[in-house]
C-alpha cells in the first residue's frame, strides 16, 4: 500500500460518513436497521478494510453479513456511501471525466459498489428504501430510485408497499422504479392504482414510467391522455405514447394535438408533435391532416417488457 494510502482512504471513509448521515437525515425515525452488538462491530470493521483492500478475506465476510438484517443494512449503507463519495468528489470539466464519459469508462469504485447491492438483491432493499426512497430531499430520493430499478424483480414487492401506504412523494418515486424494473402484470395493476391517485403528480410519475407492458400499458396511457383531467398529466401520457409505435398511438396524438389547438394548451400541443415526430422519425411539425396521412404502420410493434428487464422496442422510422 502506498505510504499515503491510508490517511487518504481514512479522510474519503470521512467525508463518505458525512455524505451518508446527509442523504438518512431525512430518513423517516420509524426506520431503524437495529443496534450493531461489539461483536457485529468488529465483523463490519474488518469487511470494510477487507472490500477496500480487495481482501480474498472479503467474500466469505459478505456472506456472513448478508445472514443478518442489521449487518447488511450496515453494509448497504457502505457502498451507498461509497457512491456518494465518487458522485459528489466527480471533478466537472476535467479533461480526463471527459474522456471517461465519451470513452463510456465507469468510475471502479461506483461500478464496484453498484455490483456489491446488486449481489445483494432483496437483502439490500429494505435499506434503500428506509434511507434513499423514503428521504424528504430529491437527491436521495433518485439515488434510491436508481438502486433499486437496479435490483430489479426482488424490490418490487417493497415498492408495491410504497406505492399503497406512502406519502406524495414517496408514490411518485414508487412509481418511477416500478416503471424502470418492468411492466408486468402486477406492477401494471400497481401503476394503474397510482394512474388514478388524487395527487396529479401521482398520477404523472405513474405514467411516466411505462415504457413496456404491451397492449394493456397503452390502453393505459390512452385512457389517460383522453380522461385525465390535469392538462400536465395528459402531457405525460403524450410523451409516454412515444414508447408505443403504431396507427393506434399516432391517431390519438393527432386527436389530442387537435384538442390542445381547441383548448390553446401550448404545451400539450408541442408534445403531440413531438412525440408524433419521434414515432414517424423525422424532425419537422405538421399539421393534424398531414400526420394522419402518413404511413403508420397498421400494426403496432408494442413493447412487451418484463419485470427486471425494462426492455422495449425502437420506433420504426
């Protein structure tokens, strides 16, 4: 190890734990991992030396941590910090971020640190949702949005539980997660409930997140785009159309871009086009007849996604 390694990596452990206490201040007091005993203290001390060090010693430490809820929440809660670190430390501007960003390099310790909650899958979720998903500030709030759509399939039953009994907040960011892990079936039935919210941020982030789930998603966003009566929800619905090529989805833009001139919606007038745009693949505006004259594909090439995939289709051009 280098001489000045060690200071250097106690001073970043330093600045990580003041990002970690920043990102669960808001953390809401119903959520508590538990009380690390002395013994569980030492186990978490010689894990944290053993991953920074990339220790052979470090594997068999994780799987013992992984056993208990209140070790892994520990453990967590290191590679959060360890993200934040990186994220908040990243030098804007440099020459070599951005070689790194063109060049699509990953930062190894983000890239690390994202794999280890990956690896923990279920066991890890509990945590990003008490510390990150349920936080009063955005920043957290995306970070556990990002984490969590990572984790995929394994975290949809916790966010399913948001999405019924959290606050405004929280349900929006339900919302948004469950849209990037996947429409299926059941998460579908969930952003439908959310569609439907009294709340028309609710009820925007619900729709916002549909990119997959087939002909039942686009009934959705149809019904929404016609029935809603928050004009910014209906943008959204416009917007998420783009993700669902085809006749079906051009005529009701093309319907809605007509109501919008009717109602003077400005910006409900500019999504039509420009999801219409995105669909037909070209760059111009046109008017209501000249979109209907246009080739749309008689049958759409819907996006089917599945859970833990968030696959979908490119438009056809």
């Amino acid at each position: 190890m280098h001489p000045g390694a060690a200071t250097h990596r106690s001073a970043t452990i330093g600045l990580a734990t003041s990002f970690v206490f920043a990102a669960c201040g808001g953390a809401p007091p119903s959520y508590r991992p538990g009380e690390l005993t002395p013994e569980q203290i030492g186990v978490c001390r010689d894990a944290d030396r053993a991953y920074h060090e990339n220790s052979k010693d470090y594997p068999a430490l994780r799987e013992r941590i992984a056993k208990d809820p209140v070790m892994t929440a520990w453990l967590v809660r290191v590679f959060v910090r360890d993200l934040i670190t990186v994220r908040e430390g990243r030098p804007l501007g440099e020459d070599d971020e951005l070689f790194r960003a063109a060049a699509r390099i990953e930062n190894p310790v983000e890239a690390r640190a994202m794999a280890e909650i990956r690896q923990l899958g279920a066991a890890a979720v509990p945590t990003l949702v008490g510390d990150l998903l349920l936080h009063s500030q955005p920043q957290p709030r995306e970070l556990g949005i990002e984490l969590l759509s990572m984790v995929g399939a394994p975290a949809v039953p916790a966010l399913q539980e948001v999405a019924r009994t959290g606050e405004v907040r929280p349900r929006r960011s339900a919302a948004r997660a469950l849209g990037r892990i996947g429409v299926d079936g059941a998460v579908l039935a969930t952003l439908r409930e959310l569609a439907s919210d009294g709340d028309f941020t609710v009820r925007a982030d619900a729709l916002r997140g549909i990119t997959g789930g087939g002909e039942p998603a686009r009934a959705l966003l149809l019904e929404r785009l016609q029935q809603d009566g928050d004009p910014f929800v209906r943008r959204v619905a416009a917007q998420a159309l783009g993700n669902f090529p085809g006749r079906v989805s051009a005529m009701a833009l093309v319907e809605f871009l007509e109501r919008c001139r009717r109602e003077q919606d400005t910006a409900g007038e500019t999504a039509a086009q420009k999801t219409l745009q995105r669909l037909a693949g070209v760059r111009s505006m046109r008017e209501p007849a000249a979109w209907r004259q246009h080739p749309w594909s008689e049958t759409a090439i819907v996006p089917t996604g599945a859970v833990g995939t968030g696959a979908t289709k490119g438009d056809p051009k």
